[in-house]
C-alpha cells in the first residue's frame, strides 16, 4: 500500500535535524537531495539511500557509495555522519564487513584512508579477511564503523566463517552468533587506536518459531552489551528506515493480526575506546 500523502492538518514534520524529506515526487520533476549536514540530534534520517557527493560525476565519480541492489548496503549518510565528526582528513578507517564498499566510497569522497575486509569480497578493493582475526597490527586505525549480520535474515554467501549463517535465537539464545559477534567486537578493540571511536550499525529482528508464529530477538542490545565490555558508550543513535518493504500490504495485515512488528528503525552505537585501558 502507498503511503498516504501529506494532508492539511497533518501534524508537521521537526524541524531542525531532518532535512525536508519528499515523499511524493510529482511526475515528470526530478527528484532532489537535500545537501548532507551534520545531523544534531540521536534521531537520523535522510530520504535516500545514498547522498549526493558535491562534484558527483566529475572524473567519473559515481553518484552512490557502494552498491544498492547489495542485500543489507548501509545507508551511507549514516557513515559519512560519523566519519565526518570522529576522523581529520588522511585518517585511517576501518570496515571489517564492508559488503558492497560502502565505507570505501564515502572514505574517497571525504579523504580518508579506507581499510575494507569481507569473508565474501565484492570488489578488488576489499580483502578477504575473517573479521575476527584481521591482517593487521594493533592499534591502527582512528574509526572503526560496522554494520554485521542481523542473525539469518540476509544470504550473503556460502564462504565458511560467514556470520550470516549464525542463528541470533532459538533454543540456545543464539549462542554462537553472540560468541562470534563477541570476537568481532574483540578484534575492533585490538585494532583501534586509545581514545577513537567505533560505530555499530544494527537492528532486531523476528524469526519464524513454527505455527505461523514470530519471535523477538533484542540483537541491539545483546551486542550494545557486548560492546560495553570493552569501550565507554558515546551515544545511540536511531537511524530511520525509508524502507519501502514496510508498505507491503502482506506485512502490514501480519503487524495487524499478530503484533509482530515491522523494524522501523536501526541502532547506530557509538563507542570510544578508553584512551587508556585500566588494568
Ligand atoms: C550488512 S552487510 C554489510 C553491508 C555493507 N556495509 C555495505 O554497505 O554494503 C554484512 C556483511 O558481513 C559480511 N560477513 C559475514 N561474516 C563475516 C565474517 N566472519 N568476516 C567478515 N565479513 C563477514 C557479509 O559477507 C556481508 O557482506
């Protein structure tokens, strides 16, 4: 179903943070992005996918950070916030499940140094690596961003080491998706330099429990958690979803009937790093 439009009376769109957002593009005009600014509140949205790089199409240069038909693409607004307000120009960031290159694209528009690293690589630019053990020395990197598998909702691929694979519910409370996920954060921290910041990018999910029936799993928080082991919280962040899936009538008749509800938001956790680690 359509979202419906905007009507008088509607209760207005918060000002200040949220760029104007254009749901209804009339035919035959040009839909426009807003300029990408610094968002000032934990509340993030953006009416695309990807922002529009000041000198897109110079020299060839692509009008999208990685690719948008990759099953699972971060938005790369959400990146170029945090690259912007926790790296300087030439710093090293890290991505150890870059996916369709996302981070790459928008270290080159904003540049940084990328390091890419993916159990399945889709590009020259990302090296295959295991996220839980990296080719590199310790203490590397000024900003690690993340953004892994929500338990099985995706099929990235058949490599072994994929955590994609890993059940983040059932029976055993997803454990060897957290004991993975748990490595993954151990080896951001061993690469991170003191003092700089990671981000997490996740959402929960629902999985089918047989019967027709869904259950819950909290993935924010039992890797919020996870994270909080190792690194100071800087903030949370809820990162809106544009997803035109939410719009299914299929989905919306089963949010009716069952209370399984649809993710309307993701989590952005960003985390510091103690500049120095007490013993
Ligand atoms: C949500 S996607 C990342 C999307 C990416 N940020 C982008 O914008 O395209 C998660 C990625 O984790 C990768 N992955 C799964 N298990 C991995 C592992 N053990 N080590 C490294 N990458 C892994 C998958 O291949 C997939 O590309």
């Amino acid at each position: 179903m359509a979202p419906r439009p905007r009507q008088p009376g509607d209760t207005p769109a918060p000002r200040g943070n949220r760029p104007k957002f254009v749901p209804n593009t009339p035919k035959g005009t040009t839909f426009r992005k807003p300029a990408l600014e610094l968002f000032t509140s934990t509340l993030w949205e953006y009416p695309s996918q990807h922002y529009m790089p000041d000198h897109a199409g110079a020299g060839g240069r692509p009008t999208v950070q990685g690719d948008p038909n990759y099953p699972g693409a971060t938005p790369s607004w959400v990146i170029w916030q945090l690259i912007q307000r926790y790296t300087k120009p030439g710093e090293r960031v890290l991505d150890p499940m870059c996916g369709s290159g996302t981070t790459l694209d928008v270290c080159a528009d904003l540049a940084r140094e990328a390091k890419g690293f993916d159990i399945n690589p889709t590009r020259p630019d990302i090296e295959p690596a295991d996220a839980r053990k990296l080719p590199l020395p310790d203490a590397c990197c000024d900003l690690v961003f993340v953004d892994p598998p929500y338990s099985t909702h995706i099929n990235y691929s058949d490599q072994p080491g994929c955590i994609g694979k890993l059940d983040a519910g059932g029976r055993d409370g997803g454990r060897a998706y957290y004991q993975a996920m748990g490595a993954v954060i151990a080896e951001i921290d061993r690469v991170l330099r003191p003092g700089r910041h990671a981000g997490l990018y996740v959402s929960d999910s629902r999985r089918e429990a047989g019967e027709g029936r869904t259950e819950f799993m909290p993935i924010g928080f039992e890797l919020f958690s996870l994270l909080r082991e190792r690194f100071e919280p800087v903030d949370i962040v809820a990162v809106v979803r544009r997803n035109t899936k939410l719009h299914e009538r299929g989905r919306i008749s089963r949010a009716r009937e069952t209370n399984a509800l649809d993710r309307g938001f993701n989590y952005l956790f960003i985390m510091r790093k103690p500049p120095r680690r007490a013993r």
